[in-house]
C-alpha cells in the first residue's frame, strides 16, 4: 500500500516514486522534504505572492503539494519529471493543479521570490544552478534548502555562501535540516558547459554541469572502450549515454550503424547530441530522453552498449541496471547482443543471466567485468 504524505497544507498525498515497482520498499518523500512543507506552512499567506522555483524535487513531495501557488519545478532527470507529473494526476482533488515542469536552465524564466532547493551531490552541477539562478531572481529572493544530515555536504555551503550569500540552518529533526540564505550575492556567470579534451580524439568533447566524471574520461569507460565488439550492425543503441563517447566510437566501428543515445540526464542528452555533432562524421542519429529506453521501439536494435548507473540520487541499488537490461532485452532483435560493463561486484552477470538465459564472458579486470548477453 502506498503511503500518505502528510504536507502540513491540510491534506495528504499518494506519492509513489519512479518508475514504480511491485513491493517497492522505498518511499517518494524523506523528513527533509517535510520539513521544508511544515517551514512553508507556517506563513501560507506569504505564499500567494510569490514566485517559486522548485529544483531538485525527486518525486513531486515538494512540487506536487505546492501546485496550488503556481510553482515552476526544474529537474534535469526525466524519471523526476515523470513521477511529479504523474503524482499530480493521482492527487487531482488536493492539487488542483499542476506544476509547470521545467527541464533545460535555459527555459527558466523568473524573476523568483523563494527557491526550494533539495541540493545534488554533484557541486558542479549546484555551482552551476545556483550561478545560473542568481540572475532570474527578484530583489531580496530567499534560497530555502532541504537536506538530509547523512548527505549534508561542506562543499555545498561553501558554493551557497559564495553564490547566494550568508547561510544559517534549523535544528536536525528526524535527521533532517534546513539551510537559509537570502540572495545577496552579485549575479554571477556559470562556468559550464566545459569543453574537455579526451584521449584519443582531436577535439573536445562538450561537457555540461550534471555529468559524471565531467573533467576526464573514467577507468570504467575507458576499458568499456578497449572492449567495444566490431561487426556490422544497423543500429546500435548507447543506452545510458552520458556525453555519448561510447555511441560515438561504436559508430566507427561499424559506420553503416545509426546509433541512438539514450540518458535520464537531459543535459546527457544535449550533450551526447553535441558530441555526436563533432565526431559523428555526418552519420545521422537518434537521441532520447527517457528511463531505460522504455518507450523505444520493440526488436529494434542489433547491438546495445550499456554503463549502468548503481543509484537514483543517494539511494544506491541495481533497480535501474535491471531495468536497463529488461528493456534491453525488448529492444534488441533475436541474435542481437547487449554489451555491458560493471563493477564486478555488483552481480551484472547473474541477472543478464536470468533474464537472457546465459552470458558470454568479455574481459575483466581488477575492477571491472564486461559481458556480453544475446537474444535468443
């Protein structure tokens, strides 16, 4: 049964996370998400004045109770932006509304009275929605952050006092905080995307704030890249793309190939489309934003290359890696091969196993496994 979230606005919710699963144990809402409510609660009237801005809402906890006022929630993830979407339909008479979800930074439009922020761990992504907010904001604008002891970061204050101005904090209540601070600050320019030089390649590749491993290319995809498999396939699906260099140089592998580059990331997406741009060498491709390929059409693929991500946010598991090779599976045409690469102790190959009937050892390595499973 899907708990009630209590907002503290007179009503509660049936909040459910994203995507949704049988027996999910985990919540759509943590103490931080309530005590931002139960802050905003304590002077509704204020509310119908002002103009808020919502960032990093992972399930619509904050979003969806505060439809009523009008919010503007930007999140970068599509699996975010699905499941506020959707908790707003499953709560039409308490809502009455639903908030404008925003995806690119661009498209904010302000100027924003209070922003709700619940603070990723990357920093270069917080440095870089804090440099772009300081610019869409109304004189003496107020930053209220919610945030989880557990994960609370000292680099994260120091870019809130550096960017937004001094801070203060509540008490911990039930192993949550939050983090004030007012707007004080003069507007600042971010400094992403970054161009970033890559081994191997003549140019840079287009690297945006909310991408891992942002400054160079990490040892997971570098032996990823020294096991790519050669052959002729149509179409090759780069599931998880991140900046798209896993798409991009299985592209020259088998150049009759058009590829498709998938992320939950919308600056992913951007920025493997960028890259593709650079180093594609005029081959035409596809790109989607989207959860696991999950709206991709059935049998479509020869060849699927996959880096599966082991967390959603702080919550760390193998959801997503199994949702990946599950949708994989639909994807691929019978013959075809999903690639994949994992920490070797995560298990990968026992679960490609049952859901593919068998696995074909690739290459290994003190850290990393990469295995191939084929459609029968």
């Amino acid at each position: 049964m899907t708990p009630l979230f209590e907002t503290g606005f007179g009503h509660a919710l049936k909040l459910a996370r994203y995507p949704e699963r049988k027996h999910e144990e985990l919540q759509a809402f943590d103490a931080a998400d309530s005590l931002l409510l139960e802050e905003l609660a304590s002077d509704r009237p204020a509310l119908a004045d002002k103009r808020i801005l919502v960032v990093g809402d992972a399930f619509g906890a904050l979003s969806v109770p505060l439809a009523t006022y009008g919010v503007t929630t930007y999140t970068d993830s599509f699996s975010s932006a699905r499941a506020i979407a959707r908790n707003a339909d499953r709560n039409p008479s308490e809502t009455k509304s639903t908030p404008r979800i925003v995806h690119r930074l661009a498209d904010l439009e302000g100027p924003y009275d209070l922003v709700l922020l619940r603070p990723p761990k990357n920093l270069a992504y917080l440095e870089d929605l804090l440099a772009t907010l300081s610019s869409k904001l109304a004189p003496g604008a107020r930053l209220v952050a919610g945030v989880m002891v557990k994960h609370q970061s000292d680099g994260a204050f120091e870019l809130l006092e550096r960017l937004v101005g001094p801070t203060r904090t509540s008490l911990a209540k039930k192993k949550a905080r939050l983090i004030f601070a007012d707007f004080v600050r003069a507007p600042s320019v971010s400094p992403f995307p970054r161009d970033v030089r890559l081994d191997g390649f003549d140019r840079p590749f287009h690297h945006p704030s909310n991408l891992f491993s942002r400054e160079r290319l990490d040892i997971g995809t570098r032996f990823f890249l020294e096991h790519l498999p050669a052959g002729d396939a149509r179409s090759i699906l780069d599931l998880g793309c991140a900046n798209g260099i896993v798409g991009i140089a299985a592209g020259r592998m088998h150049p009759a190939a058009r590829v498709t580059y998938t992320d939950d990331s919308w600056m992913a997406v951007e920025s493997a489309k960028e890259n593709h741009a650079r180093f594609g060498e005029g081959r035409e491709a596809d790109f989607a934003w989207t959860n696991a390929y999950e709206d991709g059409p059935d049998e479509a693929h020869d060849l699927v290359l996959c880096n599966p991500p082991f967390h959603q946010g702080t919550t760390v598991g193998d959801q997503i890696a199994g949702a990946m090779f599950h949708q994989a599976h639909r994807v691929l045409r019978p013959g075809g091969r999903l690639r994949v690469i994992g920490n070797a102790h995560l298990g990968y190959p026992a679960r490609l196993a049952r859901i593919f009937g068998g696995i074909e050892p690739v290459a290994r390595n003190a850290k990393f496994t990469v295995v191939d499973a084929i459609k029968r």
